[in-house]
C-alpha cells in the first residue's frame, strides 16, 4: 500500500463485497478508508484491519446513512 495521505474516502457499504473491492483499491491508491457498514460492523472492522495490515490506514464505523441525526455525527 501506498503511504497514506491526508485524502480520506469513505466507502459506504464497505462490509460487502463491491465496497470491499473499492476499499482495498482506494487504500492503494493511498486514501485513509473510513469502510461504513450499517449492521455488519464486524465486517468492515475485519476490512480495516487487513488495509491497516498491508501498511495503509483504515477506520471503521457502523450507522444507517438514511438516518440524518446518525450521518451527521
């Protein structure tokens, strides 16, 4: 992985497989990944552990993006 810069990219939908692949791509291209999940938090914890493992940098977070109060934060 790239070394990280300060572009960040949050990629929603990050527990499955499509954000997954965009993820891994973005944090190769150098982004800190903010991998979002709605109710599958274990698996975007698992995804920003493995970009975090291959030397990039990666948070994750859970919430429901249609919930304003909760997107917002």
């Amino acid at each position: 992985m790239n070394a990280p810069t300060s572009r960040r990219a949050l990629v929603t939908g990050a527990s499955g497989g499509l954000g997954r692949a965009i993820a891994l791509q973005l944090a190769r291209d150098g982004h800190h990944v903010i991998a979002h999940a709605n109710s599958r938090l274990e698996a975007a914890q698992a995804l920003a552990d493995d970009i975090r493992a291959a030397g990039g940098s990666a948070e994750a977070v859970a919430f429901d993006v249609t919930d304003g109060a909760a997107s917002a934060a």
